[in-house]
C-alpha cells in the first residue's frame, strides 16, 4: 500500500503531482504552505555546486483538519532568470494514522525515497515507507550528543514545555548544519512518548518560523535577521557553550544523562510510564550515571511500584542504587530509607543488606530526622564493623546534638549504636535526661512520637534509663508524672520506680495525713526503709495546696524530722507554714516545730521568715512588746523575697493589732504613720475598710471615738498616712456616723471631749463635711469615688 503524496515546484503553478484520493482541501493547503526561501547572502544563480551546499527543509507540519503533511523541500538550479526554484516532496497522513511500521516522521529525514523531482507522467511512485537515514542512527545520535553537551539539558526542556504547554512560545535551534537540527530531532523524539513524538511539527530550516511549527531550525545568520526573536525559546548551538546552571527539569536531565550514557533503548522500555522515576530507575539499574535527586525519585518509584518490578530487575536495581548512591545527600537519604522499608520480605537480607548499608550510611551522615529501623540479622558481622568504625563518630555526635528534639532522632541513633556496637555508655545518662525532661514537658506528644515509642519497646537498656530519670523527675512533680503514667505504658514497680508508682495509684479519701500513709502501705514502701517516697506521697495528697498547719505537724510527728530530712521535706513543710492561711492558728506553732527539729537544715532567709510568722502570732499578746513596724519590717527585710501569703498574714496582723482601738497603741500607730510604707497603709486600710470594723463601729461608740482620735492622729507625718487617714475618715467613719442614732453620736463627742475638747469639735465638724485644721488636706484624692461629701 503506498502512501498519499504530492509534488510541487516552485517553477509552476499548482500541484505537479499528486496521488489519487488526497482531498481537495489538503491539495489547497498544500500549495500555501509548500515553498521554499533560500539563506541570506545565496547567489541568484548558483552553480550547481553551491545549490548542493544549500540546506534542505524537511517539516511536520499540522493541518486545520488534524491531519500532517511530511514534506522534504530541496532547492534545484534552474537556468533562465528564476536561477533557483524548489521541489517539494510531501506525504499526506490523515488525522490518527502513522507512519508504516509507526516510523516516527523524524527518521524519515534524509531517506532515499524523498524525489527532488517530478514524476514523470505527473503520478507519484509508489512509496510503501522510508527508508532511515544512517545519518539518524543509533550510534550517530549518541556521538552527536557528546558534541552538544552544554545543551542537552536546556533543550529537553524546552520539549517538554512544548508538549506540556501547546501555548508555549516554539523553540528555535539555530544550528550551521540543518543536519544537526534533524538531529537534535531525533534525539527528542526517541525520548518522548510515541504518541507525543508523532505529532511534535517541526522543519529543519527556515528562514524565518512558519506555519505553527513548534520547533524551527535556523542559520545563525538567518536568526540574527530575526525581527522578532523574543516570541521564542531559543538553543542557540552556533555559539560559545553557554556557562553551566541548574536545569530544574529532572527528565530533561535525566533524557540528556542516559544520551550521553548511549542507552537510548531505556526510552521504549519506559515508554509505559510519563513518570520520571520509571526512566529515572531503569537508568540507576543499568549503570547510567545520574544526580541525587534522580536516584532519590528512582528509589522512590521502585518503592511505590511493588512486584511491577521483576526480582531480577529489582536485584540489580538495588546493588547499582547501593553503588551510585550520594551517602552525604539529604535529598536521597530518605529515599533510601524508605526503599529498604519497602523492599524488606521482596528481597533476601543478602540482596538487601548492601542498601541497608547505603541507606543506614546516608541516615546517619546527613541528621535525617527518622532513621531507618535495623535489626540484629540485617547486616552480616564482618559488615557490621565496617559500620561501626565508619559510623562511630556520626553517631556519638548525633547522640549529644543539642538542637536535636530528645525523643526523636538521638533515640533512633541510640538504637543504631547498640545493633552495631558503637560505644556509647559515657553519653547515656545526658540523653536519657533531656528525654526524660521533654516526656515530663508533653507527655501526649512524646506518646506520639515514634522512634520513642520503638525505644520503649525495643531498647531495654535505654527503657530502663528513661524510666529512672522519670522517676527521679516524678519525685519532684508527682502530678506530672501521673500524666506521664496516663498518656504511655510504663510497667513500674517499687523497686525500679517508686514515685512513678505512688504517681499510679489512687489516692486514698477522707484524712489526708492517713491518705499518705495509706498510699505509702498500697505502694509495698515504708517512710522507715523508703523515706524518698514519703515527700512523693505528700505531694499527691496535696497536689494543688500545702497542708494546714494541723496536718504539717501531724505529718511531722508521724514519721520524725529525721526520716523527713532524709525524705527532703522540710521545703514541702516549710511550705505550708509560710502560705499557711491567716485565720489559721497551728501555723505558728508548725513554725515553733519546724525551728526546733531543723535548725542546722534551716537557712538563713527560711529561720528569718518562720521568725516573722511567729512575730506576727504574738501580736496582740502579752509577748508582743514594742515598736512594732520597726520588728515586723526587720524580720520581713530579713526573709526577703517573703512568700505572699507569709507578707499577707503579717501585714494584717499588724493592721488588726494596730485597729484593735486601745488607748495605749498611739505611739505604734505613730509608728505607722511615720513609716509612710505603702504595703502597711495599704493592708491598714483594707482591714479598716472591712465589714467586722464597720459592725463594731456601729454598735461600740468607744471604739468608733478611738479610730476617729487614730484617724484625725499625726496629721502631714507623711503623704501616704495623710491620704489613708483621709480616706478613711470619709469612706469608713463619716458614713456609720450619719447613720447613728443621735444619741450615740453625742456619746462619740463626749468621749472625744474627754481625750481633747477640740477633737470633739473635729469631729462634728468632719461629721458635717466641713473644713478642720485636721482634714485640710482632704481632695478628691482622699475619697473614694463616689463617696459624698
């Protein structure tokens, strides 16, 4: 069956010949796209020699209707004024159909059966298929590409672009051969798809791109005349190489790789698959060298690819992956890994342990955060020493790595360093610490964590270490480590773990100190033989507030203040004295015990402020004595940093004493006043302010006459006890007193009278809201808002 054809010279008008059946449509077409324009600086009558030497244009070209025209246009000498016509010899493939034996239209560039004349008789000569030219042959290709190797990457490329993207701007080769453009052709259709390559337009020589044409051929002479070559993509071979640069296309590298490599048979063995790691991987398999990212993506698709891949090609993939493989790059190291993970059950641990090998190497030496798993028969002894020796200072680097997450990749190196044999005892108990310390941080997350999970399980030896830190860590935060004992499957036990166990069991209701003996007895430990778990048990029997004075003592008395010294207690005891509540009255005597059963364990600050609790309990009794801000400051400046609660419950006691309204307390309210210090005013104030001192105001008229004579007292001592008086006796006094009976208020006034006669007049006068000697200094500072006047 011959192919449709049709002839045309550019001598005549028309077709010269065609085959029967071409549809007249094509016939039309033909004749608007077939011609022919010689190079710049051609002669208008060539010698037939020169005509020789002028290219020729062989073009794909598309077709409104979807069909192709094959066209070989050569230029022939003609003698008379014309100098120099055209024939062109074309092949009509409809729409679908290819080429005899699906010849792709490239490798009929340069075969014998193109005619450069017409036929004679005006009917074409059977063509039955092409004949490929040697010039397009397979070793012609590969030389031909060594040649270009500057561009090889660049213009794959570029193919791909034009196949991927019809609107992409077309490609120009500027070559000085049009041969050379055949052949960059060639090398680009072998390694597209079959169905790609048929339809790829292309011509090996313009004078200027035509037609739709995805690529064009051209002189340099002819693309320096260009008036427009920035509507291009340009490879531009007639000039110096260009500098070399990042071709970020992993096919076009990979097409220009296996080019050079001579193995241009992997494109048909891989033409089933578009994905690059299909080609990618066939090139790893026979030997062509490739960049990191490509055996990554290689690995990657062996992976994914499952028993796809005979054992054999996966045999040898794996030994050539092992050989080639970059051990130092990050890209391809996890690739390796998770080709070993894939591959493990297809293959024999002989096939797989040279990978084991690589990918271990390459996990290792690049911090890759997940580490491939390794089993004791992973790797044969002799290997394995190989590894630990090549391996040793990577991983005793990686296991002291600060900025490496603890739960993460340090345990996965700690279990590479035991399978191999990598000396590593000395670092130990560092990372079992910072583990540790990071599952006492986010117990849930650490749960999440794999490679700390597999230690758990996998890792006796590291277990057991983790397991102790924590239990040591749970001594001190027994609450944090029942959120551990919740969140992983930790199996403790009394002996290995004591306070993680107290953290596991249930607290006992009811008493709190009987609580902690009882979680002590339900544990199997005695305070007497395990004294460290007597503080654990405290803690989680008053896991959110210390015990009342009460219970401190009992807890004291219970066990001794020798097994609490060995227990390490006494904080968790002082605790509960300095933030012992006000109104509770066994905190002074906890102080008492805690200052006669520890006083060579107390430190200085710690005696100091049990000095003070004990101080502020005394006043108010016989032992209370004198000049008491000047004792309550020393003490307090003595225990600095005072606990809060402890600088409460001693600035109120103060402030209670001070309000208690006797006769005799003037000169320590002197005392006060003069001091001018804002956390006394202010704790004076807040205790005067409170409802018991606005219930006696109103029912003991003696004490209400007190703190008016307190109150009007020391006037300009300072700034801050002129506005606390003030406030006082505006917001407190003034109005109880004009909501007395009037009676009771000239009982106020008679009482005063008796003190002063004048501060009775004060204070009628203060009652009223008038001006005195003694509330001058009143302003809206010294009122609370909204109090009337």
């Amino acid at each position: 069956m011959s192919l449709a054809q049709l002839h045309h010279t550019s001598s005549g008008p028309g077709l010269a010949a065609v085959s029967p059946g071409v549809p007249p449509g094509i016939r039309k077409a033909a004749e608007h796209l077939f011609g022919y324009v010689p190079p710049r600086g051609t002669p208008p009558h060539p010698t037939p020699a020169e005509v020789d030497r002028l290219p020729t244009a062989y073009a794909l070209t598309a077709l409104e209707d979807g069909s192709l025209l094959l066209s070989h246009t050569a230029p022939v000498a003609a003698g008379g004024p014309a100098g120099l016509t055209a024939h062109t010899h074309a092949v009509h493939l409809p729409h679908g159909a290819a080429l005899p034996d699906d010849a792709l239209p490239v490798f009929c560039w340069g075969a014998p059966q193109w005619a450069r004349t017409t036929p004679e008789g005006g009917v074409p000569k059977p063509v039955a298929a092409f004949t490929p030219a040697r010039e397009l042959s397979r070793s012609a290709l590969t030389q031909f590409a060594a040649t270009r190797t500057p561009w090889l990457a660049d213009f794959f490329a570029a193919i791909r672009t034009l196949v991927a993207d019809p609107a992409s701007p077309p490609l120009v080769v500027v070559e000085r051969d049009p041969v050379a453009v055949a052949r960059w052709l060639a090398l680009a259709a072998t390694a597209l798809p079959p169905s790609e390559a048929h339809r790829l337009t292309f011509t090996t020589y313009a004078r200027v791109p035509a037609h739709g044409h995805r690529i064009s051929g051209m002189l340099p002479e002819d693309y320096a005349a260009l008036d427009d070559p920035g509507r291009y993509r340009v490879l531009d071979c007639s000039a110096a190489p260009p500098p070399p640069r990042p071709v970020p296309d992993l096919w076009a590298r990979l097409c220009a790789r296996v080019w050079l490599a001579g193995a241009p048979g992997l494109f048909k063995e891989t033409a089933h698959s578009p994905e690059p790691g299909c080609l990618a991987a066939a090139a790893v398999r026979t030997g062509v060298q490739v960049d990191a990212e490509a055996r990554a993506v290689a690995a990657a698709w062996i992976a994914a690819a499952g028993p796809a891949v005979g054992q054999s090609q996966l045999a040898a993939f794996v030994t050539a992956l092992s050989a080639a493989a970059d051990q130092s790059d990050p890209v391809e190291a996890p690739a390796l890994t998770g080709l070993r993970e894939a591959l493990r059950g297809r293959l024999t641990v002989s096939q797989l342990e040279p990978l084991t090998a690589t990918a271990l190497t390459a996990a290792v030496r690049t911090d890759m955060p997940r580490l491939p798993f390794l089993y004791a028969g992973d790797l044969g002894p002799a290997l394995r020493d190989r590894l630990a020796s090549r391996l040793r200072s990577d991983i005793r680097r990686g296991l002291t790595d600060p900025a490496s997450p603890p739960l993460g990749r340090p345990l996965a190196l700690l279990r590479i360093a035991e399978t191999l044999g990598v000396d590593h005892a000395d670092l130990l108990p560092e990372l079992t610490s910072r583990a540790a310390r990071a599952v006492f941080a986010d117990p849930e997350a650490a749960a999440g964590i794999e490679e700390f999970r597999s230690t758990l399980t996998g890792s006796p030896s590291v277990r057991n270490a983790v397991v102790d830190r924590l239990d040591a860590l749970a001594a001190e935060d027994p609450a944090a480590g029942s959120r551990v004992l919740a969140a992983l499957p930790l199996e403790v036990d009394r002996f290995s773990a004591p306070h993680l166990l107290l953290c596991s069991l249930p607290v006992p209701e009811g008493d709190r100190v009987a609580a902690v003996e009882g979680l002590l007895r339900a544990g199997g430990l005695s305070p007497m033989t395990a004294p460290e778990a007597l503080g654990t048990a405290a803690r989680r029997v008053w896991a959110e507030v210390p015990p009342t004075g009460d219970e401190a003592r009992r807890l004291l008395a219970a066990t001794g203040s020798d097994t609490h010294r060995t227990a390490g207690t006494l904080p968790f005891l002082l605790r509960a004295a300095f933030e012992a509540r006000p109104d509770d009255e066994e905190a002074g005597l906890l102080a008492t015990d805690l200052l006669n059963s520890f006083a060579p364990d107390l430190t200085a600050r710690d005696r100091a402020a049990l000095d003070l609790l004990l101080y502020a309990d005394r006043l108010g009794t016989p032992a209370e004595g004198t000049e008491w801000v000047r004792h309550l400051t020393e003490h307090a400046t003595a225990a600095a940093p005072l606990p809060d609660a402890l600088r409460t419950r001693a600035e109120r006691a103060l402030a209670h004493r001070l309000l208690a309204g006797e006769a005799d307390d003037i000169a320590e309210l002197s005392d006060l006043a003069r001091s001018g210090d804002p956390a006394l005013l202010a704790s004076y104030a807040e205790v005067a302010a409170e409802d018991a001192t606005a219930r006696r105001l109103r029912t003991d008229p003696v004490y209400a006459a007190a703190c008016f004579r307190d109150w009007s007292s020391h006037p300009g001592a300072t700034p801050a006890w002129d506005e606390t008086r003030l406030s006082l006796l505006t917001t407190v006094l003034r109005p109880v007193v004009r909501a007395l009976p009037a009676e009771e208020v000239r009982q106020i006034e008679h009482l005063l009278a008796s003190h002063r006669s004048t501060l009775a007049e004060e204070f009628r006068a203060a009652n009223q809201g008038r001006l005195t000697r003694l509330t001058r200094g009143l302003t809206t500072r010294g009122r609370r808002r909204g109090t009337p006047s």
